[in-house]
C-alpha cells in the first residue's frame, strides 16, 4: 500500500484514504466545438503511461475531499512528489 | 517427435532419453517477413497460425525474457465465452471453439477441462446484468444459463448460500462449456508447434527501437541481440505495449495496472468448476495439482512494478472465506502479480495503426487468457494480409476516435 502526502492536510496517509484519478495535466479543450474527433479521442482516452516517473492525480477521498498531483515511479512505485493542483509539475530528483 | 502413444511406449522402454527439446533456440537472422514482439500465448500463437494458414515461414517472434513468462505464466486459467456485446460474443467464441481442438491441432495437451464457469449474482444489479448475459448469449447460440442458488450449490457443493452473510448468493450464470486450461502448456505448445513450422523463437531478446523509413513504413527492430529487417510487425506485448508502441511514436489508449493471484496449498479435489465473483472481487477454481488458484483484483494506480498491495489480496481472500467457508484454514503457497494493459471499454485491440507495417494486438486486460486461440488467430490473418480478420474488425484502434465502443466495462460494471 501506498503511503501518500496529501498537499492541502499536510500529512502522509495510506492509499486507502485517496482514490486515483488518473493521469495528471491532461488539460480538456477549451472550445470542444472546435475540436477534432481524433483530438478529442486523444483527450479522452490516450494516455502516456509511462514506464518510469509519472505525473498522476490523486483525491483525498477520505480527507479534505480535495484533488492533487503525484510524481511516482511506476516501476518501484516510489512516490517523489506531491504538489496542489494548478501548480506545475516539478523537476525529477534521482 | 509427435506425442503419441507408440512414441511414449518407446521411450518408456529406452529411459525417457530420446525426447528431442521442443523448440529451436536459434541465432537471429538478419531480416524476417514478420516479427512478432512478445512471446507470450498470443504471440506465439499468432505466430503458429501464421506460418500454419497464411504459410508465413521467415517470421519470429522477439521475447525479452523467457517464453510464457509474463500474464500467460500468472494469470488463473479461466476460459469462457458469456461476453455480452455481439463482437465480443464473436470473438471469445472463436475463442472456446479454437480451446475445443486445441489439444489435437497442437500434439500437444494443454489440458482443456470444460468443468463449467459459475458466475455469482450478489445484488438486484448483478441478477439484472448477468440475466441480460444470458439472454444475450442465448441469442447467438452460446450456452449461458441462469440458476437458483441451490442449484448453484448443486454444481459447486463447498459454495456458501447462506442468506446471512455479508453478501449472499442471490443467483448465477454458469457457463457449462467454460472452464480452464494449463497456462504454461498453451505457451509451451504453441511454441513447439510454430518452432516445428520453422518459426524462429527468439527468447532473452528485448526491443530498444522500431526503426523507421523516409515514408514512416517500419523497416527493422534494434533489440539486445542485434538489428532484425522486417516489414511488419505485431505488437503483442500486454502490459508494456504503450511503451513498445511508443518506439514508433504511437500513443495508446491504455493504462497498465498490476494484477494478482494466489495459489493455497495443494489439498485433494474438493472444487469441480470455476467460481468467478465479479462483484466481491474473488475468482477461484482448483488446479489439477491440488492447489486453489485464487485471482485478485487490480490495484487502483497504474505500475509496472509486476507486484500489488497486499491488502487488494486480502481483500479477496475475506471474500473466499465467506464464499468458500471449508477453506478458511489454508495456507497460501505463493502470491504474485503480472501487468495488465487496460482500454477505456475493457476491449482489446486488434489492427493497423497509422504507421505503416505496424500492427498491434492488445487491451486484453485482466482476462486475456480465454481467447489466446482466437486471438492468435485473428492477429494472424491481420499481419499476414494487412487487412484485419472480419471477427477482429470492429476492435480497431480507430474505434476510439468514431465513438464505436465494444464496452463491455458497462457491461459488467468491473474489470473482468
């Protein structure tokens, strides 16, 4: 199980308390009449998942409810980073 | 050497030392007709196929470890064919049927044992969704039907249909013609018959690039043991497909998570079918051994760890010891997990792709197992004609783009 950082209470809580939501930074259209099938596909449904570091979304369910960002390596699960939604995703440390 | 009985009466006589090994380990050759990425059941049943019907014999299939040793050698061995959208009937029922002769096409037993899937209805909404199943199967002529939970105690006797436990059995389906097979024989025997073919199995050979033309046609793969030419190749790498689609740039709609299973201890037969429950997350049917193969669900996040938490599988063993009471006080052997590749509408894919020469069979998810006859089968005719089997037409990549979804997700409301 996972023990995350929730940005907004401040403290690492286990995994059960959050729910995954995802790849991070997939910004929807911001005219999606103006969009493209295939464009509006790619927003949908393609996603990078990536083998190594991965920006992700996360909600504190269980908590203040609210939705952050998580960098993980997916091949140890290693969390590196959590950050408040909006902000940008920060430099990979090693 | 054919398996047979005058052959194995021989051998019996001359101390089992006249077995030949089953499959070539040969050298790379510089170029192929078609390269197969991934030796897995359906890779390297694509391959069979293709030399066998498409009489396709300068082809390899690239494996980066060993031979069946990713979901086809972790996964729980459940086959079945009670899919709900016309397609997806179509397809796993191509499936079931190519499992029926498997044994004899191959001389090689994969141990087939239709001993019936028994699917658990919980709730209103499972008896309303599985009745729809069944109804839906029996339209198009694949057996599903519905039953009472005496009578599905009748077919499973150690199943618990006491109304006073957390979730009762309200009911289930149960496909009699379902059941399972012996994983590492379905691996093992494909490659045995393709290798027999002259298809060249290329084991601890991982792919680092998809090397491209001037016009974007694939021409060769970079892999650990060297360059191969080839003009076609089909993806068939499971979990870790985005990432080698990714060599030729193509992004896809997948995500990978890790999936788990467990095995008990061996005890002697006490489980004559499969029992699946979708809804409380616990699938279990007894391998020939003796040992309870137990399958788990999947973790929230996406990993390629090949690992999960250990409270997803204890979650499904609260539910086999409220389902299956008698085997509360069994030890666990072992307990391990493969990487899935999951789409949006839990349907694979099965086609082109927008780069020329590069084909891709994926998105089995986390029930690939049943149709790698079928699958292989299909992906075959694909790569060999360039254009996609009528069976595996609608599971195109293109799909997600028109909004022609097989989804079965709604479907059954959880991975499957």
């Amino acid at each position: 199980m996972l023990l995350i950082r929730c940005p907004y209470c401040e403290m690492e809580r286990p995994e059960l308390e959050f729910r995954h939501a995802g790849e991070a930074h997939v910004a929807r259209p911001a005219d999606p009449e103006t969009v493209s099938d295939e464009d509006w596909a790619k927003f949908l449904y393609f996603r990078a998942n990536t083998k190594g570091l991965y920006a992700e979304r996360w909600r504190h369910t269980h908590g203040c409810g609210r939705f952050f960002n998580c960098l993980r390596d997916t091949v140890s699960d290693k969390i590196q980073a959590t950050y408040k939604a909006g902000e940008p995703r920060p430099e990979a440390t090693r | 050497m054919r398996f047979s009985f005058v052959n194995l009466l021989r051998q019996a006589f001359a101390g089992n030392k006249g077995w030949p090994e089953q499959w070539r380990s040969p050298e790379p050759k510089a170029s192929y007709d078609a390269v197969i990425v991934g030796a897995g059941g359906h890779g390297l049943a694509a391959a069979y196929y293709m030399a066998k019907e498409h009489g396709l014999k300068n082809i390899a299939v690239v494996e980066k470890g060993w031979l069946g040793g990713g979901n086809t050698g972790r996964n729980t061995t459940i086959l079945r064919s009670n899919y709900l959208w016309e397609e997806s009937e179509a397809l796993y029922e191509h499936a079931l049927q190519l499992w029926e002769g498997l044994s004899q096409d191959l001389n090689y037993n994969v141990m087939y044992s239709p001993r019936g899937v028994l699917m658990l209805a919980h709730n209103t909404h499972d008896v309303q969704t599985f009745k729809r199943h069944v109804h839906a199967n029996r339209l198009v002529g694949i057996d599903n039907e519905w039953l009472a939970p005496e009578q599905a105690r009748a077919f499973c006797p150690i199943l618990n249909i006491s109304q006073n436990i957390r979730y009762p059995i309200v009911g289930a389906a149960l496909q009699r013609r379902g059941g399972t097979a012996r994983h590492d024989a379905v691996a093992w025997g494909y490659a045995r018959a393709a290798s027999a073919l002259g298809v060249d199995i290329l084991q601890n050979c991982e792919v680092k690039g998809i090397r491209r033309d001037a016009g974007g046609a694939v021409s060769g793969l970079e892999t650990t043991r060297g360059f191969i030419a080839t003009k076609k190749i089909g993806v068939s790498a499971a979990g870790h497909t985005s990432v080698v689609m990714g060599m030729a740039d193509v992004r896809m709609p997948l995500e990978s998570y890790p999936l788990q299973a467990l095995v008990s201890e061996p005890v002697k037969p006490i489980m004559p079918c499969v029992v699946m429950s979708n809804t409380i997350h616990a699938y279990m049917s007894q391998s020939d051994k003796g040992d309870l193969v137990i399958g788990a669900g999947t973790d929230a996040y996406t990993s390629y760890s090949q690992t999960g938490g250990l409270h997803i599988a204890s979650h499904t063993l609260d539910a086999i010891c409220e389902l299956f009471p008698v085997v509360r006080r069994l030890r666990m052997m072992r307990n391990w997990g493969g990487i899935v590749d999951v789409t949006p509408d839990r349907s694979p894919i099965i086609g082109k792709t927008a780069v020329p020469g590069l084909f891709v069979n994926c998105g089995w998810g986390t029930g690939g197992f049943k149709a790698t006859p079928g699958s292989g089968h299909v992906f075959a005719h694909t790569v060999a004609t360039g254009e996609p089997h009528p069976i595996a037409a609608p599971f195109t990549l293109d799909r997600f783009r028109t909004g022609r979804l097989i989804d079965e997700a709604a479907a059954a409301a959880v991975a499957h």
